[in-house]
C-alpha cells in the first residue's frame, strides 16, 4: 500500500489556506477544491492588482528590452496560446487530486507572484516595442471591454513564464512520457508566446525562468505517487 499524494503534502504547502477550513475541506472534498481556487484567485488578484496600484505613482519607467525587439510586430496568432495559461491557472483545481495536491502547486506560484509584485514595484517597468507599450493582448481586451489596462507594469520577471514552468514540474512526473511531452510542449508555447503576442521582453522571459527554477512546487517527488490503494 503506497502512501498518498495526500498525505505526503509538505505541511508548509498549505499554510496560504486558513487552518480553520482544513477540518472542513477535508470533510467535502468536491466543494474544497472550488473553495481553494477561489481563496488563490482573491489572494493572488490582491497581490497583482495591489502592486499594480503602488507601482502606478512611478513617473519614470526602466525598460529592459534588446535593440532589436523594439521594431518586431506582434504575431497575434499566438494570443490564443498566450491566453491558454490564464485559463489553466483559473482552472488549476480541476486537475489536482485533492485540495492539498492542489495547495502545493497554488503555493508556488503565489510565492512566485509575491515575488514578482514585489520586483515590479521597486524596479518599475515599461514595455519599449514601437507597436505597444503596454503589450498587444491586453491593448485587445481593454479595447474590447473599455475596462483599464490590467497587466500594466507587470513585466520581469514574467508570471506567465514561472507560473507554467511551475505547472510543468508539478504535472510531468505524474504523466506518461507522451503526456509529459505533450505538456512541456505547451508550456514552452506559452512561454514563446509571451514574447511573441508584445507582453514581454526576453529579459522579461529569462527572469522569469530563473523565478521557476528558485520557487517550485515543494513537492514534486510527490506526484508521481498514484492513487491510495485500499487492501
């Protein structure tokens, strides 16, 4: 009988989700992952839009870009892939096991959030392509909705990049090799696409691989564990 992915959680991973519910998520496994999900998206839009805010009242902006990303066009094409992540994320519970597999990933990539909100305030930023400077996805959408720009300063290290590196390294393992390639094949999609669709910078792009590399899913070995097997 093999331990489960459950009860193997490092206890750290689900420090983000209050100790008070954790009798009753356990006691509704359905409802608990929706319960989590929603508790990340609260704590992660209060971080995103938070930092948004503080770094808004910089008057001057530092812009990491190479000389020539600042004449490439956009390749509006790869919105679609650039987009697939945000989905993903909102999405993230239906493709745990459980709310405590779900706690590891999501503690991940609040961390790397936290991390990053923190850097776009001290270190304020603009995008330097001539098409955009405030990157041709969101240009789109507050276009379409007349709402303001909800990506402005967020830019390196990029989110998109750690977030779905943490992704890979947390699902690959628990996947067949075909599943596993398939996966990191999306990932290094979502990756390119950020660069493609004017969102980031390459510097934007490599900060965020490092930001992955440091902060990952605590337990990774975990997920190739497979299910609780009664006897």
């Amino acid at each position: 009988m093999q331990p489960s992915t459950e009860a193997s959680t490092d206890a750290t991973a689900v420090r983000w989700i209050p100790r008070a519910w954790h009798a009753w998520l356990d006691a509704n496994p359905r409802a608990a992952l929706a319960a989590c999900g929603a508790w990340w998206g609260l704590l992660w839009a209060t971080i995103w839009f938070g930092s948004a805010w503080l770094s808004s009242f910089w008057t001057h902006r530092i812009e990491f870009a190479l000389p020539f990303e600042r004449t490439v066009d956009p390749m509006h094409w790869m919105i679609p892939i650039y987009a697939s992540y945000d989905l993903a994320a909102a999405f993230l519970p239906l493709f745990c096991r459980g709310w405590r597999d779900y706690a590891v990933v999501g503690r991940a990539i609040l961390l790397q959030t936290a991390v990053s909100c923190t850097i776009y305030i001290i270190l304020p930023q603009q995008l330097a392509f001539s098409t955009t400077r405030t990157g041709a996805v969101w240009d789109w959408l507050s276009g379409l909705t007349g709402l303001p720009h909800p990506g402005l300063y967020s830019y390196a290290p990029s989110m998109h990049v750690a977030g779905v590196i943490a992704i890979g390294m947390f699902f690959a393992p628990r996947l067949g090799r075909a599943g596993a390639t398939a996966l990191w094949a999306w990932c290094i999609g979502v990756i390119a696409s950020t660069w493609m669709v004017q969102e980031h910078h390459l510097a934007d792009i490599a900060s965020g691989i490092v930001l992955a590399l440091v902060i990952r899913p605590r337990t990774v070995a975990s997920a190739s564990v497979g299910p609780t097997m009664s006897s």
